[in-house]
C-alpha cells in the first residue's frame, strides 16, 4: 500500500469509488455536451458529406469543454477538508497523486466519449471511410494530452482568485497544438485520409507534456 | 552606471528618429508594392524584439526554478552550455536546410548560451521573478504590435485582412500563451506568484516547436523570411530594417529597464509596509 504505484491504486480507487457513488462528474459532463451537441446540430444543419469535415471539430470542442466541467472539480474535493494539506506533510510521493488524478480524470473523460459517440454518429450521419482504430488510437492520446495539462493546471489555478475562469485561460493557449493534431487527424481518418504525421504529433507532445508536468508537479504542489 | 539610463534614453530618441527617417523617406519605394512595404520596417523588428524577449522570460524563469537547489543550478547550466555548443557546432558539421545560413545557426548557439549565463551572473534568484514579469510584458506589446501592422499591410498586397497561414497563426498562438502568462500573474495571490507563473512559462516555452509543426502542415501564404536566403532584398533596404531593429531593441532595453526599476521598487514598497505592519504594536494594517 505504502510504495508509489500502491498509492496511486489507493487514491484511484477511492476517488472512482466516490464518483460511482455520486456520478457527479459523468453526469454534469453528459448533460454538457449533449446540449453543446444539440446546439451544435441545429446552427448547421449539415449533409452526410459536410458532417465528415466538420465532425472532427465539433466532437472534440464538444468533449474539450466537457472535460473543463470536471477537470475543474478534479482537487475540489481534497481542499474542503485539508486533505491537500495532510498529502503534503506526509512522505507519500507527489507524483503518485498526480498520476491517480489523471488516471481518474481520463477514466471520466474516456467514458464520457464512449457515451457520445454513438450519439454524434447518429445526429451527424457519420460513416468513416479511414480504419475505425485510429479513431480510437486518436481518442486515447487526444485525451491524455487533454487531462494531463489540465489536471496539472487545475492544481496551479487552486492556488489563484476565481480558479473556475482560471482553468480554461491557462489549459486552452497550451493545448492548441494538440487540439489541432486531435481535429485533423479525426477529419483525416472519417474522410479517408492519412493522418501518422498528427499521430506522431500526438505521441510527441503527450511524452514530453507528461514528463514536464510530472517533474514540475511536486514544485506546484508545494508553492506556498 | 549612474547616468547609464539617461545616456541610454537619449541614444534611443536619437536611434528611433533616425530609423523612422531613413524608413519613410531613406529607403528605396519598393517596386510592386509601393509605399505600403514600409511598414515591414516596424513589422519585422517588432517580431524579432517579441520573440528575443520571450526568449530571455524563458529563459528567467528556468532560472528562477532551478536555482533554489544547487544541484538542477548546476545540471541546468550545464544543458544551456551544451545546448549551444550542440547548435555552434551545427553550424559547420550538418548539413543545414536550404536558405539557413550557418551564421545564423552559429549566432543562436552563442546567443542561448551567453544570454543564459549573462543572466545568472546579472541578476540573482528572486531578480529572475522580475526580469521574466518584465520581458513577458513588454513582448506581449511588442507581439501586439506586429499583429497589428501585419493586417494593415496584408489588406492592399494580399486583398485580405487574415489568413491563417503558418507564421500568422503561430504568433498569434504564442500571443495567447504569454497573454494567459499575464493572466495567472494578474490572478494568482502574491505569495506564490513567481513559482506557478515560472512553471507556466516554461511549459508554454516548450509549447512554441509543437505550434510551429502543427501549423507547418498547413500551406504557407506568407513571404518567406528576407535574412535566410540572402539576395532577394536591396542591400540600401536591409540596412535599413537593421538600423530599425537595433532602435526597437534599444526602445525594448528602455522599456524594460525602466518597468523593472518600477517594478523592484514596488515590491521593496510593499515589503516596508509588511514589516511596518508587524512591528506596529496597534497592529494597524496599511
């Protein structure tokens, strides 16, 4: 229980057995990007052709903002009782946290888009003519790059007035390139196109992003 | 020392007047363009100004992170040496793509390694704090500007206002990442200030080669730069824009100079009334 990976099992345990419990996160998120999806549908309007190029964008500026509603709540719940405090007199690795909030974070994030997908095939009429696993090679890295940023910039913003704001004004500027790289590669791979330069731009930017913020995580933690 | 910001004033006035002489009316009228291409002698020494002082506010807040342990102090200085050693070399032992100079890639070996090591033995650990608000600031003007006079020069040659072209884009990305570096600073609480903004500008500084590939994929409408290549530009017009440049510098060194006298002042103000403060017996908070 006590090594590093022990600690992450434990935090990542407790905190999806908090969300199972209340569904708090997965809830808000859902209800989100159904109305951004909604929304979405009836300002365009769009054909079976036109949907392949705008589907990329809608879908992940869909899921990016969805993604804010919990990245926000992500360390919510660690200060109301100064638990944030308690992890940090104690010897347990910061890392350790990091990596349990993200796992988390991208657990909630991958369910969310497994619910919605379905959802947009089925408002925007879409049928890929690329391999449908890149889709999900794409999904997997997108999100990562999405929720290792924003965890770790969710940490910095508690430590600032109205952190709510403060999320989306820091994560957004960063997360462009992969932003990019998420929605191209998507309208690539549904209109039958190669997209390896985005993913390797996707792998590039998820590994040094990750080991940036894993070894800044603990100064962050710390600031005082 | 004393009257080394006074003389600097008075060589700036007499740079920037000179330069916008020899802008306006010096420099040969540019044969299809017209008068319009004379704004490219505020448009490009305002861009390389911006990108030099995003440069140094990295490189600042490097410093302000690893120097409270003498151990990264010491790993960091070793990889900024190394660094620009690795790209002097590069200069003469790789081949370089077509229209980079091998001076060019020598000078910006030399220019990450002096500028780093310049800095560290300039200022110690909690002046880096301010050199880095400092450069952020007054770059994210300068990047303004260039954002501004790119427009107005786009409309009559290219009959549009905007593209979103490679060079285009990516400054008006790195202006949203130093503009959100402004906002944490702005937003955050006093105390921790320095670190959080530090360790935004370095990941936003390692966010600046994945704008440029990722916009690279698209096409390019923008001309391509004049100094690579070398022969496409009159030599009366280089000179020029290089007078141009050095006047901005000369502005931005001003500028800067000044905004982080106001700014050390300012924090030795507010320290005074925190110690007031505590020494008081009334315990009156100012």
């Amino acid at each position: 229980m006590s090594t590093p990976t022990g600690i992450t099992r434990a935090t990542l345990h407790k905190d999806l057995r908090l969300e199972w419990r209340s569904k708090d996160a997965i809830n808000s998120m859902l209800f989100f990007s159904l109305l951004v999806v909604v929304v979405f549908s009836f300002s365009f309007d769009p054909s079976a052709e036109e949907s392949r190029q705008i589907a990329g964008g809608l879908i992940w500026v869909a899921f990016l903002f969805a993604a804010v509603v919990a990245l926000n709540q992500t360390w919510a719940r660690e200060i109301r009782n100064q638990v944030l405090d308690a992890y940090r007199v104690s010897p347990a690795p910061p890392n350790s946290l990091f990596l349990a909030k993200t796992l988390g974070n991208f657990i909630f994030v991958i369910v969310l888009e497994a619910l919605m997908t379905p959802l947009f095939i089925a408002f925007y009429r879409l049928r890929s003519l690329g391999p449908v696993w890149q889709l999900l090679l794409v999904a997997v890295l997108g999100t990562w790059a999405l929720v290792v940023n924003g965890t770790f910039f969710a940490a910095m913003s508690l430590r600032t007035r109205s952190r709510e704001i403060m999320l989306p004004l820091l994560l957004f500027p960063i997360s462009i390139p992969a932003l990019l790289a998420m929605v191209q590669s998507t309208t690539a791979i549904l209109s039958g196109e190669g997209a390896r330069f985005w993913i390797v731009l996707l792998v590039t930017y998820d590994l040094v992003f990750t080991t940036v913020c894993l070894l800044l995580f603990e100064t962050v933690l710390n600031a005082e | 020392m004393k009257h080394a910001f006074p003389i600097l004033g008075v060589v700036t006035a007499i740079l920037l007047s000179f330069a916008l002489y020899e802008a306006l009316i010096g420099a040969p009228t540019e044969q299809t363009m017209g008068d319009v291409q004379r704004i490219f002698y505020y448009h490009v020494p305002s861009a390389w100004t911006a990108f030099t002082l995003f440069f140094i506010n990295f490189i600042a807040s490097v410093q302000y992170l690893v120097r409270s342990s003498s151990s990264a102090d010491r790993v960091a200085s070793y990889v900024a040496g190394g660094v620009g050693l690795v790209v002097f070399a590069a200069a003469f032992f790789v081949p370089l793509p077509m229209g980079i100079r091998p001076s060019a890639v020598a000078t910006t070996g030399l220019l990450i390694a002096g500028l780093y090591f310049l800095i560290r033995s300039l200022f110690s650990q909690p002046a880096t704090d301010v050199l880095a608000l400092v450069s952020a600031e007054v770059g994210v003007v300068f990047c303004t500007v260039v954002l501004v006079t790119g427009p107005i020069w786009a409309r009559p040659v290219w009959g549009i206002w905007w593209t979103w072209d490679m060079r285009l884009t990516s400054t008006l990305v790195l202006w949203l990442i130093y503009v959100s570096y402004l906002f944490l600073r702005r937003f955050s609480s006093s105390g921790q200030t320095p670190l959080l903004a530090a360790v935004l500008a370095v990941l936003g500084a390692l966010c600046v080669p994945f704008v440029y590939f990722s916009i690279w994929f698209f096409r390019t409408q923008h001309p391509q730069p004049v100094m690579g290549d070398g022969g496409s530009i009159d030599p009366r017009m280089l000179n020029v824009l290089l007078l141009n440049w050095l006047a901005f510098s000369c502005f931005a060194l001003l500028v800067c100079w000044s905004r982080y006298r106001l700014e050390t002042l300012q924090r030795e103000v507010d320290q005074a009334h925190a110690l007031e403060s505590l020494l008081d017996p009334r315990g009156s908070v100012r």
